[in-house]
C-alpha cells in the first residue's frame, strides 16, 4: 500500500498524525505500508507558492489513495482565488477524478447527549449522503466577477451533464443496494433545469436497481426533514453543492462535525480520504482536536480502496471502544466523561486496536 499523506492547514497535521500512529501500529504488525508526505493548501502555498505544488500532486497519482487533513486559514483569505488553499482542494479533487463523495453520518449512542437535538431524534441515525464531488456550479464554466452596464455583477454556472449524473447514482444506486435499499435525491427541480436534468438521469438508472425505492426531495425541504426526522433518510444522493450544505447539516446530529469521516472516489474506487470538518483555526496546535473524522476516514480507505473489511472494522470498532470508554474531546464532552487531548485520544485509538 502506498498512500499520500498531505496533512494541509490548522488542525490537519495534529488530526492526521493520530491516524498515521494507527497506521504505524498495523505496519509494525507486518502490513506493507509506505508513507510519503507533502504539503498542500495553505501549507503547499508557503512551500512552492501553489496550493497544489506539482510534487505533490505526483505523489497523490502514484498512491493507491490520499489520506487529507484539512486546507485553509485566516493567513490566506487575502490570496487570489487561484492561489487560495480551497482551490488547492478543489483542483485536486477534481485532477484525480473524485467525483463520488461519500459521508456516513452516524451517531454513536453515547453521544446522543452530544447532539443539540433530542436524543429521541438523532438515536440510532445511520445516513450515508452520497455527494457529486466533480461538478456543478463549483466547477461550471462560466464565472467570475466582472462589470455590467457600470455594476459589478458575480456569477457561476450550475452545470451536470447526463454522463456526470448517470456515474454518481449508479455508486449512490451501489451504495444503497448494500445498505437499507432506500434512496432518495435531492435537487431543487421546482426551480432549477440542472435538478431537472438530475432527477430525468436518476429515474432512468433506477429501472436498473427494481429493488431500491428510490424518492425525490428538493433540498430545503430536505434540509428541513434532517432536522424534523433524520432517520426517514437512509441513503441520499445529490450535488456537489447541496451536498456540501446537507452535510454539515447532517454532521450536527451526530453530536460533533469532528466525528464525521468521508470517502472521494474515482471509477476504480481509488481515493482520497478525509474528515469533513475544516482547518479550524481557532484550536490549531492546541492538541485539542478531534482526531476520530480522520481515524474514521482511514478506515473507509480500508473498505473502499482496499476492500480490507475486516481492518475497518477493527478501526471502527476501536472508535466505539474508546467512546465507550468514556474518552472525549472537547468537542464532543458532556458532564463525567474524561476529557482528553487530540493525542491522548489518538494513543487511545491504538490501545484499543
Ligand atoms: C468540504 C469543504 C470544501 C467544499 C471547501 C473547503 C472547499 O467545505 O469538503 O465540504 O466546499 O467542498
Ligand atoms: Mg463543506
């Protein structure tokens, strides 16, 4: 196995080096792993004035899959666009063909006291938000600020072609297959000719998949439902910016947007992996993270990727462990639990492993 390892901005290095500890624990077992590091973000700016140094970007094709912290910080909002750690993100996303974004939301049931919504509400929520990562208005042509009859006006095209559409749901169709054959896509229809294109292409592929039932939401509603009752929705397959937004939304059920992993996957399921959350600035290099989104992540590259179920699980189980346990970041600390640091919970991981 040979996997990238680009820590990026703020909390990234903290975050990552805990899964790299669980990482070192299964090569000191005998698994084949090689390592290699490089910047990216905020980080690849500093190092070669580009939030995607070309190094870097070599190294991520020549692995078998990408394991990211986070991008961005305060240092680089004045940058230009091109040269913003986001874009770096971005760029690399879409250079290595991820265009399937996959983001289990699930709560752990110590943590439902954790949730700001009742626990009645959030227990037992297990969601996958399968989200379009290549696309849409992040990456429509045209755009761009400029000036019109003597305003300045901003615009972006929101933009799906059939074949975008049709590859996304048949993993969101693949997905849901293996979970509660439930599937429902968000788009806004009512409105918008891109969504109705969406939903057009994912009526046509459910004729493949008879067994999924397969529903039709428009995204404020949809964000509406995730908030009234979350667990209607098993399976969700949308944009690239509803997902974005759904997302975040979904990962405040589940008590903290710092246990929230995620999977970025091509046609032959090589990927990149990381938490969903950001750099966080304000905590950076404090060793008050929490680690466990990436931990998480590291293991949805031992089941996609690596098709390694039985190390993912053994990651994932060591995660319900150390909740069970009682160890919490401060994110995620409610009375009587033992408060510990991103380090402490990363050993921790390892322990339990
Ligand atoms: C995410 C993030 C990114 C996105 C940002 C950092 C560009 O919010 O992964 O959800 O919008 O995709
Ligand atoms: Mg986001």
């Amino acid at each position: 196995m040979k996997l990238a390892i680009l820590p990026g901005d703020g909390i990234g290095p903290e975050i990552v080096a805990q899964a790299v500890k669980v990482l070192n624990l299964l090569k000191s077992e005998g698994a084949a792993i090689e390592m290699e590091t490089a910047p990216i973000g905020g980080a690849g700016y500093d190092a070669a004035g580009d939030p995607l140094p070309e190094a870097t970007l070599k190294l991520a094709r020549e692995a078998d899959a990408v394991l990211l912290g986070a991008v961005g910080g305060p240092r680089y909002d004045a940058l230009d666009r091109p040269l913003r750690p986001e874009r770096g993100l971005l760029r690399i996303r879409k250079e290595l063909n991820l265009f399937a974004n996959l983001r289990p939301a699930l709560l752990y049931p110590e943590l439902a006291g954790a949730s700001s919504l009742k626990p009645e509400v959030v227990s037992g929520l297990d969601i996958m938000i399968v989200r379009e990562l290549t696309g849409d208005v992040y990456f429509g042509q045209p755009r761009g600020i400029e000036v019109r009859n003597g305003e300045r006006v901003g615009f972006n095209t929101m933009l799906y072609s059939e074949s975008e559409v049709r590859r996304v749901a048949r993993v969101a169709f693949g997905i849901a297959m293996k979970r509660g054959k439930k599937l429902c896509s968000v788009e806004k229809a009512n409105v918008l000719e891109c969504s109705e294109l969406w939903k057009a292409v994912m009526i046509e592929v459910s004729r493949d998949y008879p067994e999924i039932e397969l529903c039709h939401m428009y995204v404020d509603n949809a964000a509406m439902q995730m908030i009234k009752w979350p667990k209607q929705f098993d399976t969700i397959v949308t944009g690239n910016l509803f997902g974005d937004i759904l997302s975040d939304a979904a990962s405040m059920l589940s008590g903290s947007i710092g246990m929230l992993p995620s999977a970025s996957l091509d046609e032959h399921n090589k990927g990149m992996y990381e938490p969903i959350h950001g750099s966080a600035p304000d905590i950076a290099g404090r060793n008050l993270a929490n680690p466990l989104a990436t931990i998480l992540s590291l293991a949805m590259m031992y089941r996609y990727t690596f098709a390694d179920i039985a190390t993912a699980d053994r990651i994932e189980n060591a995660v319900k462990k150390v909740i069970a346990q009682g160890y919490r970041t401060v994110d995620i600390f409610t009375e009587g639990a033992q408060k510990v640091s991103c380090s402490e919970m990363g050993d921790a991981v390892v322990k339990a492993m």
